[in-house]
C-alpha cells in the first residue's frame, strides 16, 4: 500500500523534530539558566501500602505519605490550586506545576485523580519531584469511603472531565484556582484574587466561544407540564430545580442570568473552565448544588458539554453572585493554517484569554493565558486525529498574534455563529514579546518529561 505524504504532514513532522532538537540540546547548552523561583532541595518520602479490592482479589496501592499536612486536612482559610491529572497528560501536568513555580507561586498544590489506575506511581514521584507542597488526591477512593458517592459506576464516571468540580467540591482549600493542565499563563494565576470582580463574589470565570447549537443547556426539549410543547432545557432547570432541598426559597434567576446569550438561548456555550477562581467561604449552598449537578442531575439532563456549566449554575441556582470576565474568548493565530496569510483579521489558533479587569477599567489589555495544548503537544489530539483535524488545531510552533479584547456582550452574533474554530472578522493584535520567554521555559519543561531527562525540570530559564 502506497504511503500518502501530503505537504501538511511533512511540515507538521518538521515542527517536531524542530522543537525536541533545538529545545533541549541549544537552550539548555546556550541560555542562562538561574532558580527564579526559590525552591526547597528534594524532600525525603515515606511510603505506605493499603490493600484495596480490585476484580475480586486484593491489591496493594502505594501512597505517598508527605511531609506536609495530607490535601484532606488543609486548613481551612487557606489558598491554594487544584489540578486534574491521568499518565496521559503527565507533562502537561508536570510541566505546569514548574511554571508555576517559576512564575513565583509557592501555594500547595492539590493534584486530583480518579482510582489508582489513573496516576502511576512513576507519574506520583514526577509530579512531587522537588515540590513538598504538592499533594496526590485519589478522590473517587475517598468519596467512596465516605459514602458520599455509593455506586462504583457513578465514581466510575468520574475519570473524565467531571472531576474538576469534584474536586472543587472535595478539596479543604478554601480559596481554590481550578487549572487545567495544558493553561500556559503569561502571570501568576494568584493574580485573580486581587480583581474587583472576584472580590465582590468570590468567583472569576470566563467565557467560551459563542456557538449556538441546539445542543446541551440550549436545547429544546418537551415540556412535562404540556407534551405538544417544548422548553428551553436551561429554562427548564431553573424552573423546576428543587430549591427547598437545599433551603432556598424558590425560582428567581438573577439580572446576570436574565441578560445572558445562554438564556436568550443565543449560544450553546457559556463557561469556559480552563481557569475557575471560588472562594469557598463566599459560594453560600453552591458547593453542594454543585455536588447535586454532577452526581444526579448531569444524569437526568445533558446541559453541559463536558464539566463547564456547572460551575456558574450551581451559582445561579444557589442564588450567589457569581462573576464573568467581561471579556470574550480570543484566539492566537493558527501558524498551521497560515491565518495571518489568507485572513489576518479572522484567527483560528489557540484560545486565549486577557486579564479579567472590569469593563469600565481603563488598564490597558493584558493577557493572562492561553490554553495552549497545540502550542505544546506536536499532536495535540493524538497522531491519527491531529493529521486529519482542522489545521487550526494542529501543532503551531511560533504564534505571534492574537484577537484583540472586546466586549463579549457587544459580540456580533452574525460572526460568532458563522464558525466554531474561528473568530471572523475580530482582527489580530500582536502578542507581548514576554509571551515567547514563557511558552519557551513550558516546552522546555514539558520535553523534559517527554524525553525522560529531568534536568531541566529543576531549574527555571529567565
């Protein structure tokens, strides 16, 4: 069978081969290298075992027994960051909690999995390398221990984007930064907590792309009440919650839901939960609303595509303030599909999002992060799927633009709706110079893993 080469294929390879030679073997040997975040040497660990059951016989399960207090016991009050983590994604992972380290952040870190064949010993040790203030969490094995989940097949279904608001929920820590794994911040992410928005509420979220399809919240379904008819979904939910369940006094969406393109049913996506900001102390009976929503609702009703919905209606429900960045989703441009060539004012490469100021704020636009899977992975969606995917989606090596900031309430829905991979018409702004500096020291990290020479991983690049 004759192999098919096409163009796309060869420059995707190029890139690979580009990125693990020059990274590793020039930056390294060349760039000055210096600890630019003050680190602690390798703590010693102890280990113990635990039987648990596994198809019927018995296994033993190693753990790691840190030095610092367990995640379970962290005080309340306290600050901190919660990640989800499977072998998978275990350079992304690691590579972050490095960055983050880098950027000057020392607050524990709360690494969540779903069973023990999640997260490999091998994958443990990595994520602790040279971090005391990191924590392992198997949360499906200690809910179930509670009780608080009964049935395996529900925690079963936890290995997967759901365990981001369970851990949220689980998790001591009161004021929690939820990060996924492949986020590559140009800041720390601590920043958030300083924001006008997050302390009114307790809560930061962003936006996702406006998309309106009748999927998810935004589809229509038959109204139990009149069966010739149909009902938003969202509407649905809102209006036939159990509110005296959790001792709330009935229906009443807030003016923030009112006013929503979710609610005028003029998208199918609202939240992106890439990055989540909650102080626990201020989320009212929204943590258990919460716990409601992805452990009985999401069963009854499919009103999110994957975890992100839950968080702002659990909050709409719980009738708590809750705040979004007044700033709608942008985009990088996608070096693969060549947007700056052919469409320099329409990008379709990695979402990115601007520091979540205040719309009235007269700060100039700065970005925060990008969620940068295809700026760090070469096959972002795995081999098979990344050489047949949209090229927006493909790796891309050297991105230097972005879509400007723009009021997400003032978007265009003629243009939002027109694609889901591009934003049209936006126009691009050039990306800060630090940007480079940044995703540089993350690949560098992240090849680290990749590669299996961990060096890199103990010091930062300035």
């Amino acid at each position: 069978m004759r192999l098919r080469v096409t163009t796309n294929t060869l420059l995707l390879l190029c890139g690979v081969l580009v990125l693990c030679s020059a990274l590793l073997g020039m930056v390294y040997n060349a760039l000055p290298l210096s600890l630019a975040a003050t680190e602690s040497a390798r703590h010693s660990r102890q280990w113990h075992g635990v039987l648990r059951a596994s198809n019927g016989g018995m296994v033993l399960v190693q753990h790691a027994k840190a030095t610092l207090k367990d995640a379970n016991d962290s005080p309340h009050g306290s600050r901190g960051i919660v990640m989800c983590v499977h072998d998978g994604i275990l350079a992304l992972a690691v590579s972050l909690i490095r960055e983050l380290r880098c950027l000057g952040n020392q607050e524990p870190i709360h690494v969540y999995h779903c069973f023990p064949d999640e997260l490999s010993q091998e994958s443990q040790d990595l994520l602790t390398r040279n971090n005391s203030n990191v924590q392992i969490v198997d949360v499906c094995v200690e809910m179930m221990e509670q009780n608080q989940i009964i049935q395996e097949s529900v925690a079963l279904s936890f290995k997967s984007y759901w365990i981001k608001p369970l851990a949220l929920y689980h998790t001591k820590l009161t004021e929690v930064l939820l990060l996924d794994a492949d986020a590559v911040f140009l800041k720390d992410p601590a920043s958030l907590r300083t924001l006008a928005g997050y302390q009114r509420t307790g809560t930061m979220f962003f936006y996702d792309r406006l998309y309106n399809q009748r999927k998810y919240f935004n589809t229509r379904m038959k109204d139990p009440r009149d069966s010739d008819k149909e009902q938003h979904l969202l509407k649905h939910i809102i209006e036939t919650f159990d509110y005296k369940r959790f001792g709330l006094s009935g229906v009443g969406p807030s003016e923030q839901l009112l006013n929503s393109m979710a609610y005028r049913e003029q998208t199918s996506h609202e939240q992106d939960s890439s990055v989540v900001a909650i102080n626990k102390a201020k989320a009212g009976k929204a943590m258990e609303i919460l716990k409601y929503l992805i452990t009985i609702e999401r069963f009854n009703h499919v009103f999110s595509w994957g975890d992100k919905e839950a968080f702002w209606l659990a909050y709409e429900l719980a009738h708590e303030d809750y705040y979004f960045s007044p700033w709608g989703l942008s985009l990088l441009n996608s070096v693969p599909n060549q947007d700056l060539e052919n469409h320099p004012d329409t990008l379709c490469g990695s979402m990115a999002h601007y520091v979540p100021v205040d719309a009235e704020s007269t700060e100039a636009p700065e970005v925060l992060y990008v969620n940068g899977k295809a700026l760090l992975d070469p096959f972002p969606l795995g081999v098979s799927k990344s050489l047949k995917t949209h090229k927006g989606r493909m790796f891309s090596i050297h991105p230097t633009h972005l879509t400007p900031r723009y009021r997400r309430a003032e978007m265009d829905l003629t243009k939002a709706h027109s694609s889901f991979q591009c934003l049209k018409g936006l126009g691009s702004t050039t990306l800060p110079s630090h940007f480079r500096v940044h995703l540089m020291r993350r690949r560098v990290h992240y090849l680290a893993v990749q590669t299996q020479y961990f060096e890199p991983l103990d010091r930062c690049i300035v």
